[in-house]
C-alpha cells in the first residue's frame, strides 16, 4: 500500500494522465466531461463497498436451519439502473442488488433521486431569496443540472414543514431569564431584496440550559 508522499505522487500521475485527454473546460466540466464521469464511477465504487460490507456482516456462512426453514446465503445479484440528480447535472447509476432485497444503500437510499449535497445549494440560494426559477437556472449554469422548479419547490417546502413544527413545538412553562436581539439580514420582499431585523428570543431554562425560542 503506497502511503503519505508515494500516494500523493502516484495520485497526480493518474490525474494528469486523465487530464492530458481533455483539451476544452467542457471536456472536464461539460455534460459529460471527466469531473460527472469520475463522480459517477466513484459513487458505483463506494456503493459496491456498500454492498460487500453488508454481505459480510449480515449473511449466515453456508446454509443454516432456522426454525425448520433454510436460510441460504446472500449474494450479489446484478444492478439496476437509476437516474439521480447531482452537481454535475443529470447521472445515470448502476446500483448493486442483493438476491434477498435487503440491502439499502446509505450513499444513495432507495427512493431518492438526489444525490447529497444537492438539496443543501438548493436551501442556501432560496435563503438568500431567490425564486424558484432563479435557483434552477443557477443550478444549470455553474452545474448543468437542470432541475424543475417543482423539485426545488419540494425541497423549500419540506423545510417549511420543519419551520412550521418548530414553531407550533410546546414550550417549557417558565424561563427564568429572557434575552431579546436583533439580528439583520437580507430578505427578499415583494421581489427586492432588503435589510430586515429579525428578532431573536432566547430562553434559559430552569435547569441553566439556553433554548431559542423564537424568531
């Protein structure tokens, strides 16, 4: 195993190789440059990875008789194709089954069509006020990901779920001490931005703890 300055030095060896074979930013940025091809074959990697880890750690050796039915052991069985949502726009995955259906990658979980870090760009524009439509031809010009306003209106409006939880939680009967501030931030207002004051309210619990209670 290399370690320390070898690995350093055989790691920019591969990366000049790949790069000697791009000649325009599109042949590394571009829909189907070397920066989504390498993300793509390193999410399959660790997804395999995923896979052999969960065959070791949850498949009997052989076969064993377990409340007289036989429990055979697990294997690998095949790949499905899914298509996620990334940074590099639109990615086509091969994803490792198992033959009993148990395994539930953590990279990128069944049902989800958006890989992570995705929904975390999507949140911090809207926080800045952009619209819907603002934020997805933002995503397509640094990314090429081209991303519905409809998506992205799932993902504002599951925080929105949050917020509004948050707000309605019960709160302790008493707080000995209250502190009132302000804090001022850009919020966008009948499509201007502008600086607003928000108010802060934090508690301090009976037990010492601190607590915001509200903005």
């Amino acid at each position: 195993m290399l370690r320390g300055k070898q690995a350093t030095n055989r790691t920019d060896e591969l990366l000049d190789e790949l790069v000697s074979e791009c000649h325009s930013p599109e042949d590394i940025l571009g829909e189907s440059g070397l920066l989504k091809q390498l993300s793509q074959r390193l999410i399959e990697r660790a997804l395999t990875g995923e896979l052999s880890h969960h065959l070791k750690s949850s498949t009997p050796k052989g076969e064993e008789a377990v409340e007289d039915e036989v429990v055979r052991r697990n294997s690998r069985n095949g790949y499905s194709q899914k298509t996620v949502q990334s940074q590099q726009g639109e990615m086509e995955l091969s994803i490792p089954r198992d033959r009993n259906g148990e395994f539930d990658p953590v990279l990128v979980p069944k049902h989800q069509r958006r890989i992570a870090g995705l929904d975390e760009k999507i949140l911090a524009m809207y926080a800045r006020g952009l619209s819907t439509r603002d934020i997805s031809a933002q995503l397509e010009e640094l990314y090429g990901a081209k991303i519905s306003a409809a998506l992205i209106s799932e993902v504002t409006d599951a925080v929105s779920d949050e917020v509004k939880a948050w707000q309605c939680r019960p709160l302790e009967p008493v707080y000995p001490i209250i502190y009132l501030d302000a804090l001022y931030v850009n919020i966008k207002v009948s499509g201007r931005v502008s600086k607003r004051a928000v108010y802060v309210v934090l508690g301090i619990t009976v037990e010492g703890n601190k607590e915001l209670l509200g903005l």
